[in-house]
C-alpha cells in the first residue's frame, strides 16, 4: 500500500479506510507525525490493513508512532478482539512473550556514579548472564520450572529474588492467573530450564542512566522521581521459553484457521475463535511465558540489587518503579463511548505499551491519580522516557501507546555503515559506556539504526495516548 | 553433504531477517534454507562438524515441512546451544504429505570463538513461500 493511500484525520491521526481490502471489517489508524509517516515502510500499512481482517476485532486496527515492519502483526499494533466473537492470534503478541521493561531507582546521584561507568557495568555483566548460548547460574528442574510459570514474579520473590513490594508495581502483579503449566511442551521446558536470569541478545540491555529532566513534577512526584538521581533500566523477554511457545502454537493455529473457515491475508496472523481449545491452551501457555518473563526480570533485578551493593559496598536502594509488558494478549475490559456498555476483549500488544489511565483498577494503588507509568526505552546513545497513561487512551487505544523508537535501518545496513569500536567511541565522549560481548552487535545497535526516541515520544504526547513525565539518559549499558 | 554454500541470498527486512534460498531439488533447498538460517547469525567459517544430530519430521503441507525443520534446529541451537553449519535432508513424498530425514552436523557454542552478529528467536509464517521454479526456492523471515 502506498503511503498516498492514507486519510489524514487529524494532525496526528492517519487512517487506512475500510475499502483499501475486501477482508477489512474496521479502518487501520495510525498515530504518526508528518515526519514519521515518512519513514513508515509501505508493507508496515499493508499489514495494519492484515490486522484489520482478524474476526470480532473492534474500532480500528492501530498502530502505534513508531510502527514498522514486523511479521504478521507491524510492530508497535494493538488490536482488541471481541471476548466472544473475535479470535486470539499468537502473531499478535509475537515470539518474545512479555517481552518488556522495567525502571529501578535508586539513591545514588549522577555525580555517585560519573567515572565509574565503565567498572559498575563489568559488574552487572560479570552478575548478569547476557548474550548467545550464555547459561543461567540457576539450574531449575522440571517440576520447579512449573511452579515458576504459573507464579511469575512471585515465583522469583518467594525464592529470595527481590523484596514484596517489588510485586505491586508489575503489571498484573507480575503473574497473570490463567497460566497453566501442563499445557507447557518438554521443548519449551528444555529452552526454558537454562535461562532464567539471563539477558539475551540483540536489543536487549540492562542500563544505568540519570533522569535529567522532568515534565510533570506532580507525577514525578508520585513515581518518586527526582532530576539528576540515577535510576537502571532492564529490558528482556521471555527468552527461548516464549519462542517455542509461540512457535508451538503458531503452527497449531495455522491448521485451526483451517479448521474454522478463518479465512487470512497472512498466514503469520494465524488465529483461532475465542473459547475454542486452541485458543484457551494458546492463552494459557501464553500466561506461562509471560509469568517466566516477569520471574527472569525478576531474578535480573535481585543480581542488579547485589552488583550495586558490592560495587558501592553499602546498601543501595533500587526501588522498582514499574515493570510493563511490551509483547502480550490480555483479556481486558473497555468502554470504548459514552453509547456503548462496557465490553470484554482480548487486546493484542505487539511492540505496544499498556498505559491505563487515572483511577483504573488494575493499576497499584500509589498511581491511581496519576495514571499507570509506561517506560519507552531509547537506544543506547538516546533518551529513555517515562510517561503517564491518560483517559484519552484509554476511549481510544484501548489504554495502550508506544514501546521504543523502532528500527529504520536493518541490523545489515547497519553493520555495514557503523563499526563497533568507532560508536563505542563516539558514545564515549558523549559519556556513555558501552559494553557488549563483542563489537558487531554494538554496530547492530548503532543509534543511527533507530528512530529518534523523543519524536515518537512527543507524538504519543501531542496526540495525548500518554503524557511524558520524565527523561533519562544513559550512562553505561550492558548489551547481550 | 552440503558443499554449495551460495544458494542463499539476504534480502533487506529492517527488524528481521530475510532471505531466498534456492536448490535443484527439496533436499537441497532445504539444507540451504538451514545453512541461512545459521548464517545469519555468525561466520560459519569458525564452526567446525564435530557434533552430530539426527532430525526426523513429517508434515502435512510443504510450507509446514519447512517450519518445523528451521524450528527442530533452532530448538537444539537453543536448548542444547549447538551451532550447526552441515545438513543432510532427505525428503520422502507419503500419503499424509511428506517425511524429512536429516543428518546435521556442528558444534557446542563457544563464544571465544562464535561471534554472533545476533540470534535468531524462531521462523516465522509471515511472507513463507516455497515454490517449484527451476528446482525449489523458498523465502523465509526469522524472527531476530
């Protein structure tokens, strides 16, 4: 589809009208500046216009401001599925379930910690398992990996990673109730056993910053966020266990697709009616990998904590602000207007942050004025974001907006224009410590390969899906 | 064995990874689909087949058929952390679809020697396609 196609609406709305395919049921819309629709890939509209062709899905297929290309769904989709009529597609949540981030603060200013970059990162790598084939110091069995994917984060509490309160500012408490472990495969238990606490690769990164401004102090307040204080950024997956999951059940769906006359413009979209047996196991395994995401984020934290301490040799608090879900379905219930009740669906995040606004239920109860934080990471030589959830969002995108800045160059293009060691340099000066395990995959990374995080940001802000509150900038990063 | 190590071509995917990979019959479309799909992350030139596994599947569908095998070998690159950079596939037509033998050869990851350039998650059904043009030819998106 080309990008002439589009209707503009409004200065930040664009949409893809109804009759741009046979199978649409709903419009596309798109929240993206003029500027960004101009980096937009014309197949990332041909695959909002796919998302559009889902049964039972409601409103509009949406994309995010820093949609781009994916595989089935683009990244940074969101669509709702009607509970009853609509379907659940695992190419809506995609292979890294909750696949997400999450903010620590801490006590220590910029000042604690400027010049020793580069010795607290080799810390938290030597603590951290990060990059390929890299195995978790923990070992878990068979039967303790079930009690883990149907406990989450609690899971990783109760066995001495982390403190109570660390659960209340997960979302859904870091554990979502429907996980059901004999659902789980020995392939999944097999990729699984080895990597909790572990990174991973790619874009994955655990990072140490500052917050040097603040836009909402009443908000920022409330998070216990405070200019030039050091806060760490953590942002993993569910790693193997999720993949395989999702790659189990892809394929299963794609013969219930079948089996249903569920007709699809992408065989990615692959998706089966809500309350039929592949949907439900879908979504219970589903709940598993998200619950092992939020224990590996989890145990991550606990090693962050010891790193900090060891290295500052006192007790440093690092106090988790929050932990979204970036990559996941959950059942959800919304009132989209004022004429219609309200309704149960299953919203599909796809590179889309949940940020529900003031006064929801299923936020902690320190943040009931002020709306759910949601955390945009940037790319390691660029701004990270903290925002607030609004009631806009939530009439409108479903409480959701963006997760990142998104790629505009292949990890190709990239490593063929960056070279490790020159952007590790060049972010040196800029007072950024860098360690990877090796230097392609700091090329791969290069902040050129990216989207310019505070202009999704801002996006997301004019069009009021969320509201930014503060923003941090990176002073050393761990990269898998 | 697999000595034609050409038959494969990226193309540009700006999140993931994307290539063809041709050959004049199933088996060796196949292997070369998988030598690509290791490819894409590392120099294979550094991994030596000292380590061998044996792979069986069947499928229903062709495209299916491909899925699971780039599935099988990411499942062991993962869970076993074994880098494999020598496939023997041998295909069988049957009454339910198809059957796939293979011999698949390479080694534990050692990262003092195995430079990844990144890691791939799983396959992916978005934009698979696998044809009969002048022998086979299929296109693959993996997750990275």
């Amino acid at each position: 589809m080309k990008k002439d196609n589009l209707e503009r609406k409004d200065e930040y709305i664009w949409e893809i009208p109804k009759e741009y395919k046979g199978c649409m049921s709903v419009p596309g819309r798109l929240y993206l500046s003029e500027k960004l629709v101009d980096v937009v890939e014309e197949d990332t509209y041909e695959q909002i216009a796919n998302v559009a062709c889902l049964p039972g899905i409601k409103n509009y297929s949406l994309a995010m401001p820093e949609a781009h290309l994916g595989y089935g769904f683009p990244i940074g989709g969101v669509a709702a599925l009607d509970r009853d009529e609509g379907v659940i597609s695992p190419g809506g949540v995609g292979f890294d379930i909750n696949c997400g981030v999450r903010l620590l603060k801490t006590n220590l200013k910029k000042e604690d910690v400027k010049g020793k970059e580069k010795e607290l990162i080799e810390n938290l790598f030597n603590k951290v398992p990060s990059g390929v084939g890299s195995e978790s110091k923990l070992n878990l069995s068979n039967s303790e990996l079930d009690i883990l994917v149907e406990n989450g984060a609690q899971w990783a509490v109760e066995n001495g990673y982390g403190k109570e309160s660390d659960i209340k500012f997960c979302e859904e408490n870091g554990k979502m109730q429907q996980a059901d472990s004999s659902l789980i495969s020995k392939k999944a238990k097999g990729r699984g056993k080895s990597q909790v606490g572990t990174l991973g690769s790619g874009n994955h990164f655990l990072e140490v910053q500052y917050i040097d401004e603040i836009f909402d102090e009443e908000a920022a307040k409330t998070f216990g966020l405070n200019e030039d204080y050091v806060t760490v950024m953590i942002h993993t997956g569910s790693r193997g266990f999720g993949h395989q999951v999702c790659t189990e059940h892809v394929n299963e769906m794609e013969k219930a697709a079948k089996k249903y006359g569920i007709d699809l413009p992408d065989k990615q979209l692959a998706c089966a009616p809500s309350g039929t047996k592949e949907a439900e196991d879908y979504f219970k395994a589903m709940c598993c990998a998200a619950n092992y995401a939020w224990a590996n984020r989890q145990v991550i934290t606990s090693w962050t904590r010891e790193a900090f301490h060891d290295f500052f040799d006192s007790e440093i608090k690092l106090d988790l602000v929050y932990d979204v879900a970036h990559n996941v379905a959950k059942e959800e219930t919304h009132k989209i207007n004022k004429k219609e009740s309200k309704k149960d669906y299953f919203v599909h995040r796809k590179g889309a942050t949940r940020a529900f606004g003031p006064g929801h239920s299923s936020i902690p109860k320190k943040y009931q004025k002020t709306g759910q934080p949601a955390l945009i990471p940037g790319n390691m030589g660029d701004s990270s974001f903290i925002v607030k959830g609004t009631e806009y969002a939530m009439e409108n995108t479903f409480g959701s907006t963006c997760h990142g800045a998104g790629r505009k160059m292949s990890r190709k293009k990239a490593k063929g224009k960056y070279w490790g060691g020159t952007v590790q340099k060049e972010l040196s000066e800029k007072g950024i410590y860098v360690k990877a395990t090796h230097g392609s995959v700091i090329a791969e990374e290069a902040p050129g390969a990216y989207k310019n995080p505070t202009e999704v940001v801002d996006v997301a802000h004019n069009a009021g899906i969320s509201e930014k509150v503060g923003r941090l900038q990176p002073m050393a990063v761990a990269k898998g | 064995m697999n000595l034609n190590k050409k038959d494969f071509e990226f193309i540009e995917h700006t999140a993931d990874a994307k290539f063809k990979a041709y050959g004049k019959n199933l088996n060796e479309v196949l292997e070369n689909a998988a030598y690509a799909t290791f490819r894409s992350m590392l120099d294979l030139s550094d991994v030596e087949p000292t380590l061998k596994k044996e792979i069986n599947l069947s499928s229903s569908e062709l495209d299916e058929l491909l899925f699971n095998w780039i599935s099988e070998l990411i499942y062991y690159f993962d869970a076993e952390n074994i880098v494999f950079k020598d496939f023997n596939a041998q295909v069988e037509k049957t009454k339910q679809g198809y059957e796939l033998f293979s011999k698949v050869y390479g080694e534990k990851i050692n990262p003092k020697k195995h430079k990844f350039e990144t890691e791939v998650k799983a396959i992916t059904y978005h934009d698979l396609e696998i044809e009969e043009k002048n022998g086979y030819q299929v296109q693959v998106v993996l997750d990275t």
